[in-house]
C-alpha cells in the first residue's frame, strides 16, 4: 500500500501540527486502514504486530473525540501490564502535545493505591490502566465510567492469557451501552471472537500483515 498522509483525514489542526512536531508524516498500514472507520465512531477490531503503530491509531482517534471543555472520564485504555500503560499513556501525552488541557492519568497495579484516589478525584479525560485495578477503583466508587465515550483494548489477545476477562466484563458492565469500542490485538484466536461479540456493535475488521 502507497503511503498515505495524515492530512488526508479530517483532523484537526492542533492534531496535524501534533503529528507534524513527532515527525508523523505518512499513516502505518494499520493507521491507514483503521483510522477512517475510528474517526467515523465504528467499532473496530485491528490485528497488527507489535511495532506497526497501533497506539497512536487508538489514541488520534480517541484525542479527537474529546471534550475538553468538560474535565469528566471520557475515553478508557485498558492494557495488560503497567509497563504498556505507561508507554500508551506516554504516546497519548505526545499526540496531545500542543492541544491545551488534556490530563491522561495511568492507574495500574503494583503501585500504591491512595496516590491514585487522589488523583482520580482530581479527574482525567484519559485514564490508561490494568483491568485488576481499574476494578478496585470502580468498586470502590473512586472510579466513574459513566460518561465514557471511548473504551479501548489494547493488546487484548495478552489480557486474556493473564485472565483479566472477567475483569474487563465488570468494567465494560459500568461503561454506558452506547460507546465506541476499539480492539486491538496481535493475534486473533477465537476467545478474541468471543470476546468482541459479548462487547462490540457490528465492528470494522481490519487486519494488517505487512511491515511499514
Ligand atoms: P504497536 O502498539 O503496534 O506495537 P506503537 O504504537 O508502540 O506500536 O508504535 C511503534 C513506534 O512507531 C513508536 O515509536 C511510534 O512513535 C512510532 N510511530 C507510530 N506511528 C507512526 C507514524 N505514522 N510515523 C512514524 N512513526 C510512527
Ligand atoms: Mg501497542
């Protein structure tokens, strides 16, 4: 596939400058096949290997979507390790680089919890975590999801190896029906399928093989 340039989406400015200072010129394979049906609210499942650019797929589509205007909950990453939480957190914060006021907040396990009741009554547009503690938070009280506009999973087919299904079901039970849903995988076996029926509405497939 020829390589296609950012500024062929309708993005806005901020975003385009944004991608411009990363030196982001032209969409990954995966970006340019997933992005469109993103920017359009589609649910989507995308299989890509690692490296293919996957995050910054999810999270131009998620920034986009934002209000700003409005410190509230609206989009959620769900990832399997702390350490690719805080990597997507960080990639998010880049893509966000020049947009005013966008606080993307990481709430993993393995880290004291009190800190992060704090900071989730401060409030977040973006919260990026592990499923285990997310859970923790929700049942709590101290974690709202119900103004949630955008649920992503990030290396799904991993959270289900490490057993966060049922997890991740309690979680998406608090997130209103009406969502868009984005799954991103690096293989697809059928508990991916199964996952993507009990959760997503009529969803974009896109699968991409090639290096980019
Ligand atoms: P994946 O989640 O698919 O494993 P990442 O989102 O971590 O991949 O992206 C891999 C690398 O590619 C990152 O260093 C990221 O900054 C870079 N990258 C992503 N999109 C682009 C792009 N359009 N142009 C150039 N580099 C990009
Ligand atoms: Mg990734």
């Amino acid at each position: 596939m020829s390589s296609i340039a950012f500024s062929s989406l309708h993005l806005k400015p901020a975003m385009l400058k944004n991608l411009a200072s990363l030196g982001y010129a032209a969409m990954t394979p995966i970006q340019a096949h997933s992005l469109p049906p993103i920017l359009a609210s589609k649910d989507l499942i995308a299989r890509a290997k690692t490296g293919s650019g996957k995050t910054a797929a999810f999270g131009i589509g998620l920034l986009s979507r934002l209000d700003t205007t409005a410190l509230q909950l609206q989009a959620l990453v769900l990832c399997p390790t702390r350490e690719l939480a805080d990597q997507v957190a960080k990639e998010l914060r880049r893509l966000a680089r020049f947009t005013e006021n966008i606080r993307v907040l990481t709430v993993c396990g393995g880290v004291p919890f009190g800190p992060q009741l704090g900071s989730l009554e401060h409030g977040a547009h973006v919260v990026v975590g592990t499923p285990g503690r997310l859970l923790d938070h929700l049942r709590r009280g101290s974690l709202d999801l119900s103004s949630l506009q955008t649920l992503v999973l990030d290396e799904a087919d991993r959270m289900l190896d490490m057993g966060f299904q049922d997890d991740i079901r309690s979680l998406i039970a608090a997130a209103p029906a009406r969502r868009q849903t984005l799954l991103f995988s690096a293989t697809y076996p059928d508990s991916i399928a199964d996952m993507s029926a009990a959760m997503q509405q009529t969803p974009v497939e896109v699968s991409v093989d090639e290096d980019h």
